[in-house]
C-alpha cells in the first residue's frame, strides 16, 4: 500500500527552473555567453554541473564567474519575491491526495527560497514533511535526501512513490529503493528516464498510480 508520495520541489511542484533557467541565460548574454535550454536541461539538471562549471565550460574567465553568478542569485531572490507559478494540475493532485496519503517535499533548494517560492500559493500546508539542502550533507543524485525524508515520515521505500522531473532526482530516488514517477518538464524532457516507474505528462498521472496501488491492496484483503 502507498502510504507517502515524495515530491520533488523545482519543475515538479512549481515553475522555478524555468525563471532560474531564464535569469542565468540573461546574465550570461550580458557577459557574452549563448545559453541554450538543452544545454542546461542535459548539464545542470541532468548531469548536476554547477553554475560555475557551466560558466567555465562556456569559456568566461574564472575571476569573472563569481560576481556575475553574484548578481544572477540576487536577481532570482527577487523574482522569488513575487509569484512563482505552479506547474501543471498541481493543486488539484495535491490537493486530492491530502488526508488520502501522507505528503513530503525533498528538494535541493534552500528552505528560505522554498519558503519564497510557496509564499502566495498555501500549498505547504499539505506537507507533513519538507527536507530541503540545509538538512543534508549530500545532495541529489545521492541518496541522502530522499532517505532522510523516510526516516522523518518513519516509512520504508516499499511504502513511497517519489516524483521528480530530471535524471538527477531520478537516480537519487532510485538509489533509496524507491520507485520514482518522472515528470519531465521543457527544460528536462531530452533526459533519459528510463530508471523510472513511470513517466506521465503532468502531476495528476501520479493520482493513476495512487489509486491503482489503493486498488489493489484492497484486492488483497478481501
């Protein structure tokens, strides 16, 4: 029986990769730099390079990357500061799956920017649980996230579903025993998910396989 869904945060439950995405492709033109989406979807949310390793990569000079990453940080708080959309069916799955299974975000973001970026949308009080980059030591695609968050619930991976969008959230689910739903987004939908239990267009394919899990344990027991 699925007791708990894990969600990732960024391109999962909000559309804060593409304003990320975005805010780093307008600072690196202001430098000289050309950006592309599949660039970034395949390195940075794929294959988990930095900024900074992007920046290098792209051939800007190392005493330069700092500053400019500096300012592109500073911007993105700000935008923060106002809305950050949902993505897709969202609130509805989240919604429908509140008090049916217990909720938990485990997301590489800080806790003040998650606070930020749900500050106009009420949707963390469906959470039970929230682990964010300042709880661990080891960041996705390790398995460490999604293994605290268990610990925290007090479940096991037999009784979880996870979700993320990108092969780095995939591959840290899956390194905790868990089974991992793949949403891809725009900026991740040319990465590879074939790790996955699924893949579904939006977060409402996630309610499919709740309930088909519900579905059959009931089937069990009678």
């Amino acid at each position: 029986m699925i007791e708990a869904i894990l969600w990732d945060n960024d391109g999962v439950l909000v559309d804060s990769e593409t304003l990320f995405f975005e805010l780093t492709r307008t600072f690196f033109a202001g430098a000289g730099l050309q950006l592309d989406a599949e660039f970034w979807g395949v390195e940075y949310l794929g294959n988990a390079r930095h900024s900074y390793q992007i920046a290098s990569l792209l051939g800007l000079a190392p005493e330069l990357i700092g500053p400019l990453l500096d300012r592109r940080n500073e911007a993105f708080v700000e935008r923060l500061r106002a809305s950050v959309p949902l993505m897709p069916n969202v609130r509805e799955t989240i919604e429908a799956l509140s008090g049916q299974v217990r909720l938990a975000i485990v997301t590489g973001s800080p806790r003040d920017k998650v606070m930020l970026m749900h500050s106009a949308h009420g949707l963390l009080d469906h959470f039970e649980v929230i682990v964010t980059d300042d709880e661990i030591t080891n960041a996705k695609p390790h398995p460490e996230p999604y293994l605290k968050a268990m610990e925290l619930l007090g479940v096991g991976p037999e009784q979880c579903l996870a979700v993320e969008d990108s092969r780095r959230g995939l591959d840290s689910a899956v390194a905790a025993g868990l089974r991992c739903i793949a949403v891809p987004n725009a900026l991740t939908r040319m990465q590879r998910f074939e790790r996955a239990f699924a893949v579904e267009a939006d977060a409402s394919g996630v309610l499919r396989h709740v309930n088909a899990g519900q579905r059959s344990t009931h089937r069990e027991l009678k």
